[in-house]
C-alpha cells in the first residue's frame, strides 16, 4: 500500500502528565485512535524513541508493522499498555512480587517486562515465543494514544529495520514515508535510547536489552546484583544466532576509537585518509588541536549520558546524510545510562575495516 503520510503536530504544552484528557481531543490523537481501530498503524512519541504502533492483538494490523519496517518476522515486539488492568489481559498467570515492586518504581516509563502471554495475542505479535513483553511508557501522547485505541499497541521503534531509531518525527518520516498513514509529531524524544528489557520470570533476573533504565537503578530495587551480559545478545534477538541482523547502524561505515587519547585519535585520522567524521565526548574535542574543527562532532559531556543517549541517534542519522567515508565514535565507560549507549554503537559498528 502506498499512503500519503502524515505528520501531525502536538502543541507542546498539551504534552504534560496531566493533560491526557485534553490530548485525547486533539486532531492527531483522534485520528490516531481511528485509524488503529481500524487496524491501520501509526507512529507516535514515546520518552524513549518514536514508536510504530497497531493493535496489538489483531494479527493483520500487527503484519503491516512488519512490512513497514521491513522487520524480520523472528524479533518480536513490545506490547504498550495506559493502565495496569490491561496488563492482566495479555499476560497469562499472575504478577510476582518482583514484578509489582519494579512496576511500582518504574511504571509508566522505559522499562519493559517479559510474561507469558496470553491467548489474546498473536502469535505475529510475539513472533510465536510463549512470552510477551510488557511496558507502559510515560510520554503523554502515547499514554493518550493508546487510550484512544482501546486496545494494548504493539510498537517497534519506528525506523526502518536496521537503521538508527528515530528520536524525532523527521526521522520516522525519512524512514517510512509512503507506508504509514500518519506521524505524530511530539518533538525530540527526552531520553533518546529504548526502554531496558528485562526477565525476573527466573529467580536471577537477566537484562535482555539495557536501556532507559540503568543496572544500577534496577539493582537499588531488586537489592541484587543482575548478571550476565552475554546472554543480552543471545536472548534479543531470539533465534537469530550471532547477531544475525544489523542493527542501530547508518550505512556509512561506523567504528568505535578509545577514549580519552586525543593524539592516537588524530594519528588514525591522518593515517587512513578518508573523509572522516569524529564524534567525541565534549572533553576530548577540547584535546584535539590538528583536526578540521568541521569534521568534530561533539557527542556531549562524558559526565553527563543523559545529553548524549539524548543525541546519538540524530546525530548518527545527520552524518549519514553527509558525505562521509567513516564515522568515529568514542567509547564511553559503560556505567549508568553509558552501558546502553555503548550496546547500541557496538552493534552499530562495522567490523574495523580501515585500523
Ligand atoms: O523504548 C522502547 O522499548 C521502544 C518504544 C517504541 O517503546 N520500542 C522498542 O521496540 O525499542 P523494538 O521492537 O525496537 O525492540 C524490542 C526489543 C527487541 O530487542 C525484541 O527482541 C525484544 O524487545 N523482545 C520483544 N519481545 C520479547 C520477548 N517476548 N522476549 C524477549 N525479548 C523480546
Ligand atoms: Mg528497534
């Protein structure tokens, strides 16, 4: 289907906490909530990033998400409920204390949990695992949203499979132009990086995917420590050994650089040649003397991840429509909000191809 896509625009006042009633009435959201009763799907602001939603549990509408994207129809999808009640409707069993207690801190906002899922749900929706993942997001259009729909959405980020997430509608509409019928338009996403997915279904829970809610904050609730990254890799992408797709990645070629070392940083540089563009903390392009000051992107300030999981994505679509050879990008220390930071742009990078 070809479409005309639409972007609507949210009054930014309207987007606070308290103002869903008054959201509900705009144009965007009745139209939003229209077209997704109709099994149609629509994108849409979340505090994360821009999200792709459709009826989570009306199989056609959840295939059209798949077929925008060009998602594989092995990687399964967040289920995005406005109120706990629905929660009970897609998962099958009970919630565990561990479970309440982490929706108690957490809920609304960028933390996703895994259930087994009821018969409610496709099989599409879950790419036919016996669990569902669960998350109740905190951006007001898209709490309002999926009030309008009446029903639970299943949302993807919003970008072409494969490409960096969209943070902001122009993203999403450079993206998937001509196969939506409408974009809502909230303005930048605030944290910029998707939700944490986690699995508390075994008595050692295991973080799936990190996100916008970091190790440490999970551990003060859980009072354990939460092992294992390795299983990270394995377990997002299920049955997809190795990694088998790309993720997160413009098409120039991407690859990380050490931090802190401003002098090595300009010897690659020199030493390859090519058109390149360096994404550096705020404190290492302080250090660097002998390179085009055009060719510097700062990433902001090592001391602040916030800033910088706000920015990498836009900045890694911006580049890309530049005529660069290589994108740099400086490793973080993987602490706080920097771990997932640093698991999107390793899976962004290419293999080294130039160093
Ligand atoms: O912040 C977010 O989570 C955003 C916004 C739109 O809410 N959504 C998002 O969705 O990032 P997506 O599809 O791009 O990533 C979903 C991740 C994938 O890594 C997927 O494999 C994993 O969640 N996932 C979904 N269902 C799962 C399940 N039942 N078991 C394990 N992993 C699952
Ligand atoms: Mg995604």
């Amino acid at each position: 289907m070809n479409y005309n896509t639409e972007i609507v625009k949210i009054d930014s006042r309207l987007i606070k906490p308290n103002l869903i009633k008054q959201l509900k009435n705009t144009q965007a959201l009745i139209k939003g909530g229209q077209f997704l009763r109709q099994g149609e799907v629509v994108a849409f602001p979340t505090e994360t990033v821009y999200g792709l939603g459709a009826d989570a549990t009306d199989s056609k509408a959840v295939n059209r998400i798949f077929e925008a994207k060009g998602r594989p129809q092995d990687n399964p999808l967040i289920v995005h409920v406005s109120k706990i009640k629905q929660v009970q409707e897609i998962i099958s069993g009970g919630m565990t204390a561990t479970v309440r207690k982490l929706i108690k801190a957490f809920w609304p906002g960028p933390l996703t949990l895994i259930f087994p899922v009821s018969d409610r749900i496709p099989r599409i929706t879950t790419a036919g695992l016996d669990t569902v993942a669960v998350r109740m997001p905190q951006h007001p259009v898209a709490l309002a949203l999926i009030e309008c729909a009446r029903v639970p959405l299943a949302a993807p980020s919003a970008n072409s499979s494969g490409y960096p997430s969209p943070t902001l509608a122009q993203h999403v509409y450079h993206d998937l132009k001509g196969k939506i019928p409408l974009i809502i338009d909230g303005g930048q996403c605030q944290i910029g990086l998707e939700s944490t997915v986690i699995d508390v279904r075994d008595i050692k829970p295991v973080i799936l995917r990190p996100g916008g809610v970091t190790r440490e904050e999970l551990e003060v609730v859980l009072g354990s420590v939460i092992e294992n990254r390795i299983a990270v890799d394995k377990r997002e992408t299920p049955s997809a050994p190795g990694m088998k797709y790309r993720h997160y990645s413009p098409v120039t070629p991407l690859q990380l650089i050490e931090r802190n070392d401003p002098g090595k940083i300009e010897q690659i540089v020199k030493k390859t040649g090519k058109k390149i563009a360096l994404v550096v903390t705020d404190e290492t392009a302080g250090g660097l003397k002998d390179i085009r000051r055009d060719t510097i992107i700062k990433m902001g300030s090592r001391k602040n991840p916030e800033e910088i999981a706000q920015q990498i994505f836009s900045i890694l679509r911006k580049l890309d429509q530049e005529d660069y050879d290589l994108i740099l990008v400086e490793k973080l220390e993987p602490q706080g909000l920097a771990e997932a930071i640093m698991n999107r742009l390793h899976k962004a990078a290419t293999n080294s191809i130039y160093f």
